[in-house]
C-alpha cells in the first residue's frame, strides 16, 4: 500500500503542497489573530504565488533546483 500512495502522490511536486499549506495556515492566523494581520496577510499573498510557480514548473523537471539538489544529496 505504501508503494502506491507513493507513486500516486510522486509526480506532483512538493511545492503545490507547500503553496496550499501556506494558505491555510496564514488564513487560520489571520482570523485567529495568533500573529500580527500583516505577517498572516503576506502569507495569504505568497501562498499562491508558490503555488503559481509550482504549477507552472510543474511540466518541466529539469528546471526544479529542489529535485535536482535532493538527487546529488542521494547520490
């Protein structure tokens, strides 16, 4: 079962995660008030920027500096 969520969840990169999850928390800081509105607004702001940057990296492997610095550390 693990070798199949892996290789559902594989081809998307970790960064379209990364922009949601950042939406989410900075919307539950921005209501909850746990941090000043501006620090939850930037993050609001930049969560789907990431997510934007993501998706449109997402059809070209070989431009991703994360995948290509995780292969070297594997190697």
């Amino acid at each position: 079962m693990g070798r199949a969520v892996h290789d559902w969840t594989f081809p998307a990169p970790p960064e379209l995660l990364l922009g949601a999850n950042t939406v989410l928390v900075a919307s539950l800081q921005y209501r909850s008030r746990l941090v000043p509105r501006l620090i939850a607004a930037l993050g609001l702001a930049g969560g789907p920027l990431i997510f934007a940057a993501a998706s449109r990296a997402s059809g070209r492997r070989g431009d991703r500096q994360v995948g290509a610095a995780a292969s070297e550390c594997l190697q």
